[in-house]
C-alpha cells in the first residue's frame, strides 16, 4: 500500500473553515486525504504554508517513503553558497511530509524523529564539507588532509539519540584531529576549521527569506565561554579528564558522530569511554542529577501545583526532561560495568535497564509510554508555528486545538489524562531522585554517642560533600546498626570499617539509594568482623549487590569463567586498557564474587559444603581465565609457548573443591615442550627457562598487590622437589620424578590434584594427559607397603610441629580435618581412585576393604562438623576463634553452621568429634602395623 493510501488510516478531524485552493490545483482529490490536509492546515498557520507552498511537489510526491534521500540527492556537487537555499527547500518538504505521516497516524515516534535527525545528519555534514572543502580550493589547508579535513560533528542530545522534536534546535559538538596536521600546519588549520565551522552552522542556521534549516547550538563543546567553536581533538579529552562534569558525563551518553570525519569522532568517542562511564557504580551521579533538576525548575518558574494551561512538557514536572534524566542516570550509575546499557535512545534505554533488571519491567513500559504520548504531543505544539516551544497553550482554543491534532474529540477529558499522565511521571521519577526523607537519629548511650561523633575526623568526611551525602543517611544507619542483637559490636565494627574508608560520596550515595544495603551492612558488621574489615578493603564489593544477579542462582565454574573472560576482554581491548588493567579488572570480580559467597553463606543461603564448592569455582576461573593472558603478554616478548604448552594443576584444597574464605591455592604446573628447545620470539628463552618464567608470571599475576588489591596468595612448595626443585616440571620429568623418586606426601598430595588453566597450542589434550599419568601414579604407586608406615610418621610430625591452635581448633591436630584427610588421601592412593574430594576418598575405603563403612561414615561425618566449622569461622576471622573478640553475632552464626544450641553444646561436640575421629585412625594405623608386624 502506497504512503498516499496509508496517511488516511487515521485521518485528522477536519477545520472546514479553512479550504486550501492550492489542494484542488494539485490534483489531490482522495477525499480522506484532504481531510487530513485541510485539517493540518486548518490547526497550524505553518503547515498551511507549507502546503499552500509546496502542494505541486506534495502531489507528486506521495507515492515515495525516503524523503529526505529523495530531496537531498545531488547536494554534495552544491558550491557552499548554492547549498543552503537547497537545503531549505528540503526542510520544507521534509516537514510537511513527517507533519502528515505524524498527524495521519502512519509513522510511530522513531520514524517520527528518525526522519527529522536524518535530515538533520545530513545537513550537518553536507555543510562541513562543502564549506572545509571551499577553506582548502582557497589553499588553507594541506591537500593531503584528513577526511573533511579531519573535522568531526558530534550530535549530542536529541540529535545523539535520532529523537529530535519536529521544531528541534540540534546541539553540536565540532572537534578536529589534531594529529592529521604536522606542527608547521597546526595554526592555520585550527584558524581554517573554526571558520568553516561558523559557516556551516550559518548555513544550517541562519533564518533566511527561505526560512532556515535547523537552529544549530555549539555550546556544549568543553568550556564554551572560552573556547572558539571548533577545538581540537587532544584539547577536548584533556579538558574532560581534568575538569568534565557530571552534566557533560550525561550528555555523552547519547553523543555520536553525525558529520565529518566519522572515524575521528569513534576514536574520540572510545578514548572518552572512562571519562562517561565509571568502572564502579555511580550513585553519586543520581544527587547530581537531582540537583541539576531543581536549578532547571528555580530557573524557569516551574515548581508548585500541576497545571495543564501553559506547562511545560519538556522541563515541567512530569515531563519529557524527569523520564530522560531517570534513564540517562540509571545508566550513568550501572553503565560503566555493563556495555549493554549504553543506549543512547530514551525508550531503548529504558528497556535495557528493565532487562538487566534496574528498573521494574511495569515501570519501564510505563515510563515508555508516558513518553511517547509526552513526545508527540510536544510535536503538536511545535507544528503549530513551528515554534521551539514545549508549552501547552494558555487558552482553552488553544488546548482544543492540539486535543484535536492529538485525534480527541472531547478535549476535557483528555486534558483529565495529561494531567494524570504527568502526575504518575513525577511520582515515578521523583521516588528515584528523592526518595523520602529520613528518619530522626535514635537515642545512643553516651559511649556511642563519642564513637559516632569521632567519625567526622574520619578521611571519608572530610570533603563537604561528604558529609553533606552521609547526614542523610546516618538516622537510617544508626537505626539498624543499633536494632543488631548486640549493639556495640556492631557500632565498633562499622566505625572500624567507616575509618578504613579513604572516600565516601559514592559509597554514601549508593546507600542513599538502596537503603537495602544499610540492612547487609549492619548484619555484616553485628556478626562477621573479617567480612567487615574486607568491606573497609574494597568497598566497591557492594556493587555487586545491585548488579541484578547477586541473588540468583550460582552460575558455576563454567559460567563464572565467561563472565571473567568478559572482563578481560574488555579490560584489554579498552582505549586506555592493557595487561595490568586486566590485572586490575579480574581482582575486583573476584573480590566481588568472594563477597557475594561469603554474604551468601552469611544469610545462610548456602551451607558450608556449597561455599567450599563456589570459593573453588571463583579460584578456577581466576586461574583459567588469567593464565592464557598472562601467556599472550609473555609471548609477546620472548614468542608463543614452545611444544605443547603447559597446565596449571590444582592441589590441597583447590584440587579437592574445598576452600574458605581466606584460602590460599596450592599449584604446580607441568609444559611438554615436545622437542622443541628455545621459543620463537623477539627475546627467545631456552623452553626450560620459557617456562620457569611464565610460571613466576603467572605466580606475579595472581599474587602481586596492585591498585585493586590481591587476587590470591599462591604456594608452589608440591612441586616435585618442594622449595628445591624448578616452579614448572616437564611432562617426562615428572612422570620419572613421581614413578621412582617421589616421597609418599608428594603421592598423597597428588590425590587431590586437578588440571584447572592451560596455554599453549596443545594444552587441552596435554591436561588430559596429566590426569592419565596421575591416576597411573596412584595406581602403580599406591601399592607400596611404606604407604601407611610414611602415613603415621608424617602424622606424627605435624602433630609435634604444630598443636592445635587454641580450644576452637578445626583443622590441625589429631581427629581434625588435616588429620581426616591425610587418612581419605591414603585411601585414593591404596585403592588408586581418581577422587578427590575427601568424602569422596572416604568412600573408596570400604569398597578397597581399606576401613569398615562405619568407620568411614563416622568420620565422613566428623569431617562435615568440622567442615562446617573450619569454613564458618574463616568467614568470622583470620585469626584463631576467639568466642569472646568474636562476640555474640559471630558466635550465633557459629552454633547456626554447627547446628549446636550453645558454646558449651559446641565445645563439647568438638571434642567428641575429635575423640572419636582420631581413634579410629589409630586404630586403623595400629591395624596396619600389626598386620605388617604378623607378616
């Protein structure tokens, strides 16, 4: 169907007052459609202009679509002079054609606007080039520059997000690349595209005998009272990294290249990434936006009741600005993390953010449509004179008259709607902006009120704003911080974490905002002082919590490995970005996963096995994803891994799943160089030396301290050889190393090892040959007769090295966990069992005929207590348990994870537990003596 025949699906109320000769003369005669071009005309002088002007061209050109391709064809052959009046022409034509499309109900908002913002592309550089390309036919500029001469437009608001109104000004940013232009030609250049520049937005702007273009605004350009209007490239990102603002943070949200040379303004727009979207979350960016809509509204009259009669749809409440600035915030705060939400659309926006789940799905699709309907009735408005006003009429004519161009008949009851419409946006938007107000501070005991008044002397007060963000939220957290079961505790842990602080507002500002996490924090701090003092650490841990999934379920080692290898890649291919940013970038996600593991068995979400199991996850997928990085960084100089490549085996804990919340990670790694002596490279390494070096990389890697903390501590002493021996083994030699010189720790410690990263060409297949040759190892090894006699002179040696660490001990000593697991570990080594887990081990003994089940099961058992408690008191403290320092949260959570209903309950079923446990594996060590002596 034909546009001419689709206009008419929704035509227009007729003003039969107003008969229009020129239609009759045209040969329009299809009677819906002049209805709806009388009744345009009738509602807006402007657009009876139009047609009165343009009706011969409007006949003829009913039956095309691509308007503003149609009427701008040929223009770039138009001399500067010839192409402005050529310009207006198509505006003209363009607009009466969107006019039509709009009121005719054919065309939805985005084709609406679209159309206009493509005109408005197409002007912009239509006219930077013509007028650059006439600075360089005067000799002003090098005939080898840059496309456009290097000049670049960008569109920035409306016009950034192809959602200009039908009478828009269109606000530009014009830059130039200043590294097109050797030194010599820098001034005359910068001197040549300012002049080019003031002509262009002449062209496009000025308001001739044929009308004008479109208002053109250069003003958002960096520091515009002082700058000319065409600055360069490195000027601007300098002024940004140095002095950009919130406001101008936001406006690059829906920035774009519109005219020019585009592949400039991508570069720019990549370097400026940082500068827009902030690696934490940034709540602090919702006061600034908060601030900036009431300056808006003192400025223009705009508080007080709603009135329909003369409000303002743009800036008004309820308005157009309140739905913009709610989206463009949301993104500000989140977008930095997640690319996903850089939309530079309104509705898109909107959408994205209900996807990632920033905003409730009904309060985007609310939203959307509140700004739709905002949208085109601000159209109307502008049609009618086109007029740059976003006002309704004064008069009731008036408001009848944009009621009908809406198609209502009934004018009072739509004004009803808009009135409610808008009164629904303000309660929306304004809940974000300015949630309610804070409760009065609780009463404290004089020793609290001392605590609390010495925090102002803490570093993340000092600023004004500062203490400006944290006075709203100090009734609340004082509230819940003194609702805790035991109220000293948690003030003395929350002042311990406040202190360690080196900044707040954006801290503040996010609880300001999710008045949730004041609940977690005073739950962390009334019970888990070492959780606490890793909040003091890395704050930026808790936006985690708002990133949409640190509730839901567990994504696994798989999962978490691609959201890392996301980060890094990101971290990588960033403008600014490179090996230690990716450094950087897998510690903050690991430390965010490691809270969200801790908060979680905290809450008691998860148990004790299920922690040991995700803290493993984490640690897998931080090897695994770092280790192939590490590799491309070193391959870079010294040439690709020789042979096969290499793999980093998991051991202790690691190996066996089951880690806590201050573990370290045991590994070795193992390279089959295949016969390859040295490395390819610009620096080539003999393959022994490659690898030692890649591994002490990867060793720097997971355990140098940078700006973002830690990753992990990494202990390399299971290495064929301990200390002694070299930090990556040959394939060969550790099959030699293990098959005829190994000890039988280093056997038992091989029970729990596992492949966990790779690099190289080969490495998958090389990782399945490891577990080949470990489980051979077991079961040819395992067969020895000085297994067990090692086994109870090992055990003997720990326990005179190190007793038991205080009465709340867990793991070292005899009937504890390490006591528990030596004996599992033996078990796989006799029975040449691939587990690794320690329950698992334990249940290879029986069918072996190495334990009795019951046995097995009792200490399966014991090891889950102590598990349990090992686990939960990591979580508490790095320090030994201490119930007194720990205090009643710390112990509560403690009798929770233990299932035991007091200390004295505990203690007892500890040293029942490791009664019983360690005399089973005397009796199985005395057993295994005697049958050797009877022997």
């Amino acid at each position: 169907m034909d546009f001419a025949a689709r206009i008419t699906r929704l035509p227009l109320a007729a003003d039969p007052a107003r008969g229009l000769s020129a239609l009759q003369a045209s040969g329009i005669a299809e009677p819906r459609l002049g209805d709806l071009i009388r009744g345009a005309a009738g509602c807006s002088p402007y657009l009876a202009g139009l047609v009165e002007r343009e009706a011969d061209w409007l006949a003829e050109a009913l039956a095309h679509e691509d308007v503003v391709a149609r009427e701008t064809a040929g223009f770039e052959a138009l001399a500067a002079d010839a192409l402005g009046p050529a310009l207006r022409r198509a505006k003209r034509r363009v607009a009466l054609w969107v006019a039509l499309a709009d009121l005719g109900g054919v065309w939805r908002l985005e084709q609406v606007t679209g159309a206009l913002t493509e005109l408005a592309d197409r002007a912009t550089d239509l006219a930077l080039r013509a007028h650059v390309a006439a600075e360089g036919a005067r000799g002003k500029l090098p005939a080898n520059a840059a496309d456009a001469g290097g000049i670049v437009a960008l569109a920035m608001g409306k016009m950034g997000a192809a959602e200009l109104n039908y009478s828009s000004d269109i606000d530009l940013i014009v830059l130039y690349d200043d590294s097109a232009y050797a030194p010599d030609d820098q001034h005359e250049a910068r001197a040549s595209l300012i002049r080019a520049t003031r002509k262009a937005a002449a062209t496009i702007s000025d308001n001739t005998d044929q009308g004008y273009v479109f208002r053109t605004d250069l003003r958002l350009r960096p520091d515009a009272a002082v700058t000319p209007v065409c600055i360069s490239i490195s000027a601007a990102l300098a002024y940004y990294e140095a002095e950009g603002r919130t406001w101008e943070r936001s406006a690059y949200i829906k920035a774009r290249p519109c005219g020019g040379d585009l592949a400039a303004g991508a570069r720019f727009l990549r370097e400026l990434r940082p500068f827009v979207w902030r690696r934490h979350l940034d709540f602090a960016a919702i006061r600034d936006a908060h601030d900036m809509r009431l300056r808006i509204r003192d400025h223009k009259g705009l508080h007080g009741r709603i009135e329909l009669p003369g409000h303002d749809m743009k800036l008004g409440q309820g308005g157009i600005r309140e739905i913009e600035f709610f989206t463009q915030t949301r993104q500000l705060i989140a977008g930095g993390r997640d690319p996903d939400l850089r939309a530079r659309g309104t509705v898109e926006g909107l959408a994205r953010l209900a996807e990632k789940g920033w905003v409730p799905p009904e309060v985007a699709q609310e939203l959307t449509a509140h700004y739709r309907e905002h949208r085109e009735i601000e159209h109307r408005i502008q049609m009618v004179n086109d007029a740059q006003s976003h006002s309704l009429p004064n008069s009731a004519e008036g408001l009848d008259t944009i009621a009908r161009m809406m198609g209502e008949g009934d004018t009072a009851a739509w004004s009803a709607r808009l009135a409610g419409r808008l009164a629904r946006v303000e309660a929306l938007t304004g809940a974000f902006f300015a949630p309610g107000e804070s409760r009065a501070r609780p009463a404290l005991s004089p020793e609290a009120q001392a605590l609390v008044e010495g925090w102002r002397s803490y570093p993340a007060l000092r600023s004004a704003r500062g203490r400006e963000v944290f006075a709203r939220i100090e009734p609340d957290l004082l509230t819940r911080l003194t609702a805790a079961a035991h109220v000293e505790e948690a003030l003395a842990r929350f002042d311990a974490f406040l202190a360690g602080l080196p900044a707040g507002v954006q801290l503040f500002s996010l609880f300001e905002a999710n008045p949730q996490l004041i609940d977690l924090i005073a739950d962390i701090c009334g019970t888990a002082p070492r959780l606490a003092a890793y909040l003091a650490r890395h704050p930026e841990v808790l936006d985690g919590v708002l990133a949409g999934s640190f509730f839901s379920a567990w994504p696994g080692a798989a999962g978490l490995r691609r959201q890392l290898d996301q980060v890094l890649e990101q971290a990588l291919g960033a403008p600014n970005g490179g090996y230690e940013q990716a450094l950087d970038a897998a510690r903050r996600w690991a430390h965010e996963a490691q809270f969200r593991v801790g908060v979680h068995h905290l809450r008691n979400l998860i148990g004790a096995e299920e922690a040991g199991g995700q803290y493993a996850d984490v640690a897998d997928a931080a090897v695994a994803g770092l280790f192939p990085v590490v590799a491309a960084e070193f391959a870079r100089r010294h040439g690709p891994p020789p042979g096969r490549g290499a793999v980093a085996l998991g051991m202790g804990s690691l190996g066996a799943r089951q880690l806590n919340a201050s573990s370290d990670l045991d590994l070795i790694v193992i390279y089959d160089a295949a016969g390859q002596e040295t490395s390819e490279g610009p620096k080539p390494l003999a393959t022994r030396a490659y690898y030692a070096r890649l591994t002490q990389a990867m060793i720097t890697a997971l355990s140098a301290p940078t700006s973002a903390g830690r990753l992990y501590e990494v202990d390399m002493r299971l290495r064929p050889s301990g200390r002694q021996g070299p930090v990556a083994t040959a394939l060969q030699g550790f099959r030699d190393y293990q098959m005829a010189e190994a000890w039988t720790w280093e056997h038992l410690a091989l029970t729990r090892a596992r492949a966990i990263g790779t690099c190289g060409p080969d490495a998958p297949a090389l990782a399945d040959e490891v577990e080949a040759l470990r489980v051979e190892v077991l079961q040819t090894r395992g067969t020895d007769p000085r297994v067990m006699p090692d086994l109870a002179g090992m055990r003997a040696r720990i326990f005179a090295a190190k007793p038991p660490d205080g009465a709340w001990e867990a793991k070292i000593g005899r009937g504890r966990l390490q006591d528990i697991e030596l004996l599992a570990q033996s078990m796989a080594l006799r029975a040449g069992s691939p587990a690794r887990g320690a329950q698992a081990q334990l249940r290879s003994g029986p069918r072996a005929g190495l334990i009795g089940r019951a046995e097995a099961e009792s200490l399966a058992s014991a090891r889950r207590f102590l598990w349990n408690l090992q686990c939960a008191g990591r979580l508490l403290t790095e320090k030994p348990l201490d119930m007194d320092s720990l205090g009643k949260g710390g112990q509560a959570f403690l009798l929770r994870e233990t299932g035991t209903g007091s200390l004295e309950e505990l203690a007892q079923r500890l040293a029942e537990t490791v009664r019983t446990a360690g005399a089973i594996i005397d009796g199985v060590l005395a057993g295994i003596q005697a049958g050797a002596q009877a022997q």
